[in-house]
C-alpha cells in the first residue's frame, strides 16, 4: 500500500482511468499533495470534495504538506488529527474526540456524527454544553473546548466517513498499482472500455510509459477488441472500434481469417469475405484506419488513399456508391 513507484504515478498525475482519481480535479490535487503514503490518498478523496474545498481544507492541507504552513492542533486532538495535520476531515475522528476529550461512549459519539451530519441543531445545543463541560473535567480550558465544539459544528457541512474514504483511496491505488506492475494488461482493457472521447487522453499517458507500442488495427493481428502482443509490447487497435465495422461484419473477417489463414492483400480479402456481411463502407474504414498498412507496406498515412482507389477500381459491391467517398478526401 505504500509502493513508492506506485505513489509516484499519482505525484505525477498520471491518473488516467484509475477509480475517483482518474478525474481532472484529482489529477491535478495529486500533483499538489504529492502523496507519498496511502494514508494520504485517503485524506486526498476525503479533502477534495464540494464542502471542504468551501472551506480551503484542501488547500490548507497542501501548504502543510509543503511545509509553507505549520499544523496546528487544539487541545487534546493531535493524536486524533495528526494524519491531516490537525484538519477535522474525517467523521470518525469527531467520533474519537467525543469519547476521548469529554467521555461520551462510542454509541453517544456516533449520535454526535449523526446530528452534525443532518444539522439537527436542537439536539446539537444540548450536546454542547455536556460536551464542554466532559472537556473541562479532563483538564481542557473552557475556551479551548468551545472552539473544538464550534469546529465541530462547522464541520459538520463537509464531514467525510474516512471508512468510505479508504474503500475509495484504495481501489483507486489497486488501478494504478496494476497499471505500473502490468501495463500492457491494465491499458489493453482500458482502451476497450473507454468510451471515444476519452481514449486520445489515454493515449497520451500510455505513450509516457516506455515500450508500449500502439499501432493502427491490423487485418490479420488484431481482434474485435483491443489486443495485446507480449513479445513486443504492442497494442493493436481494436478492429471493432473503427465506425462503421459492426460486430457482423468483424465476427465475419475473423471467422474467415481463423478458418483459412491470414489475408495477402487488399484484393485476395475481397474475395474471400463474405460479402452480404462485409460492405463495401466497412472495407473502405480499414483502408483508411490502417488495417492493410502491413500487407501493402504503407509507411505514411496519405498511402492509403492509393489502395482504396485501387479497391473501387476492382466494383466490389456496387450497390455502395463512391460519391459517398468524396468526404474522405477533401
């Protein structure tokens, strides 16, 4: 849990497609904080949220972090509040001051939870006064106890139950612990299940991480779904990701490909597909996406346009108009 190559990804901010901390606000809160335990990536999902960012917690936790700021603990609290430095954060720690500072047991602590929670407060004002007076018999001065009270009362807008914060802290830590242990595994996936306009921000980070290789669909490499190939660090694009190639018509391309070897060109697959099943739109998107870079030694992009022009001289299907092709070109 305390994987200083793991903690790194977050100072970095590499969080794409990691749970809660894959948000940009998160991201950029992680290069802030700079984590270097989980502890802290526990206080992080509890800080950055709508009520404590209203109050500056989080920010008051980066300067603290940073050494620009010293904590500061009330009376009797550093013990409870040392892992935030001395920021009320978390509900179980109002819990724990209510038992260890004024005496209440642990059930009379959580009813203080809940009416600090659902600001109940009628019931919070005759808390109060057993509360100060409980600190007082411990030693605490009346001032002291009413503005941990007054705190607690504050705190009750943005309270966080660090139980909950610590399920999120660490599934959100498992994402990135697998994706700097088994990347090609982690991002193989993660690009299958992202939806399209999150997929260039993952690319982006995969190509920070050394030795993984993206390359465009290949007819006779890669899958209905993205496909990872250990011996060389390679992910290939996913044949069922590119528009217009539904799953009839790749199930069809796959089928012939596993049954009767792989294509040789262009012209060989268009005899071999099943027609009724693979139009000529879906042949005219694998061209274009990459699919025969391979076969017809495509070393730039502007290549592929050649092929296709060699492919609707051949009147593969002609109930496909090629006026519809015009846009590609412009």
């Amino acid at each position: 849990y305390n994987d200083k190559k793991v903690l790194e990804l977050f100072r970095r901010g590499w969080n794409q497609d990691l749970f809660h901390f894959g948000s940009v606000g998160l991201t950029s809160y992680s290069q802030d904080v700079q984590p270097d335990s989980f502890e802290e990536l526990i206080a992080m999902i509890a800080l950055y949220r709508p009520g404590a960012m209203e109050f500056g917690a989080h920010e008051s936790y980066v300067k603290i972090k940073q050494k620009k700021k010293e904590p500061e603990y009330d009376w009797g609290t550093e013990e409870i509040t040392k892992s935030t430095f001395g920021l009320y954060t978390y509900q179980e720690q109002v819990m724990k001051m209510c038992e260890v500072l004024a005496g209440f047991s642990l059930t009379e602590a959580d009813d203080v939870r809940k009416y600090v929670g659902k600001k109940q407060m009628d019931k919070l004002i005759k808390v109060k006064d057993r509360f100060v007076k409980g600190c007082m018999e411990r030693g605490c001065p009346e001032y002291e106890a009413v503005k941990i009270w007054s705190k607690i009362e504050a705190f009750g807008s943005y309270a966080f139950n660090r139980s909950h914060s610590c399920s999120y802290a660490m599934t959100g830590y498992f994402c990135q612990y697998l994706k700097y242990y088994f990347p090609m595994e982690f991002w193989t996936v993660s690009l299958q299940y992202a939806e399209e306009d999150e997929i260039p921000q993952r690319i982006s980070e995969i190509r920070k991480f050394k030795g993984i290789t993206i390359l465009p669909p290949d007819i006779n490499h890669s899958q209905r779904t993205f496909t990872s190939d250990f011996k060389t660090d390679t992910i290939y694009w996913s044949l069922g990701k590119i528009k217009f190639a539904g799953d009839i018509a790749v199930d069809a391309i796959i089928e012939e490909r596993e049954k009767n070897g792989q294509f040789f060109d262009i012209k060989e697959f268009a005899l071999r597909v099943n027609k009724t099943k693979v139009n000529k739109r879906v042949v005219t998107n694998l061209i274009l996406s990459g699919c025969f870079d391979q076969l017809h030694k495509v070393e730039v992009p502007y290549q592929r346009r050649e092929i296709l022009k060699e492919f609707l001289k051949e009147d593969f299907l002609p109930e496909y108009e090629t006026r519809d092709l015009f846009f590609w070109f412009v």
